[in-house]
C-alpha cells in the first residue's frame, strides 16, 4: 500500500505534526487533519496535536497568513498555540509527522531511540506529490501559505484513506529519511 503498509490497525491513533517554530505548518497540518477526519471519517478514533522543535513562537497563535488560508476554506486554527516537542510526546503519539528532513533530526534528537520509528515525514502520506518536504512558508508570501495547506491537505487525506481501509502506518516504515 505504498508508504502506509497494513497492519492490524488500532482503536484510536494519536497523531503529532511538527515543524521548526509550530505557526505556520505543523497546525496547519493539525488543523486540516482534524477537521478532513471529522468531515470524512467521523467513525475514526483520532486525535491531533502539534510542536516545534525550536522554541522560537511557544505560546504563540499560528502565523496569521496561515489563519487566513485556512479560514477562506472553512477552518479556524485561531485557538492553536504553539509548544516545544518534549520526549514525552514519543510515548502519547503513535505517529511524528513532520515536516522535512531538518525537522526528522530534530525531533530524532529528542526522541528516545526506540521511538524513532514513530517519525515519518508528512508527505510519505501523499505518494503521488513530487515533493517529499512540506517547504517552511515563513518569509514567503500568501501563495506559499496555500501551497502549504494544499500539501497538507494530500497528506492528510492520504493518511485517512489508509485508516479507513483498515490500515494502520507501519512503525518499520519510520526510521530516517
């Protein structure tokens, strides 16, 4: 099945997005997963968050360029704040989903080594986009915010159609990038 193998999948699935500063990718990817899952897949048990690995924004609400393309299509992420990935977060999560490849070190350097597995990159969720990193938008222009959500949004809706055929992300497919 391409980048999610099938497993037995779980009751529930606790999913974490991370991203450098956590205001401008990683909620909008916890946004658009959170509300695509209960638009598409209300029976599905998930949960979402979401963390930087820096601690440049902590307690900050998403970028406001992000806001914005999320509102002109129905999602309001106004009430997100930014936090800082802690090792904790390899225990509550079943799956890391982060941006790009400086973000899979990062939040490998926090992680307990055997949790590493848990980490994947977003777009493993998206087999079909060319891109393999979700790019960093902050000293973009609108246009780049967009694109960050379309990206977010294959991802996501990749990631759900592998849960609803029962399928569960393959731990074995962490590991680096």
């Amino acid at each position: 099945m391409g980048p999610a193998q099938c497993e037995q999948a779980s009751a529930s699935l606790r999913v974490l997005f991370v991203c450098m500063g956590n205001i401008c990718r990683s909620p909008t990817a916890q946004a658009v997963f959170g509300t695509l899952a209960a638009r598409l897949a209300p029976a599905l048990n998930v949960e979402a968050d979401s963390a930087a690995t820096h601690a440049y924004h902590l307690g900050a609400a998403p970028d406001e360029r992000a806001q914005q393309v999320a509102r002109a299509r129905g999602i309001d992420m106004s009430g997100l704040r930014a936090r800082q990935l802690v090792a904790e977060d390899f225990e509550r999560f079943d799956l890391v989903l982060v941006m790009d490849r400086e973000n899979w070190r990062a939040a490998a350097a926090v992680a307990p080594p055997s949790r590493h597995q848990r980490i994947r990159l977003l777009l493993d969720f998206a087999p079909d986009c060319p891109l393999r990193e979700v790019p960093d938008p902050y000293y973009g222009e609108l246009p780049d915010f967009e694109r960050v959500f379309e990206l977010t949004e294959q991802a996501a809706r990749g990631l759900l159609q592998a849960l609803q055929a029962g399928c569960m992300p393959d731990a074995a497919g962490g590991g680096q990038p």
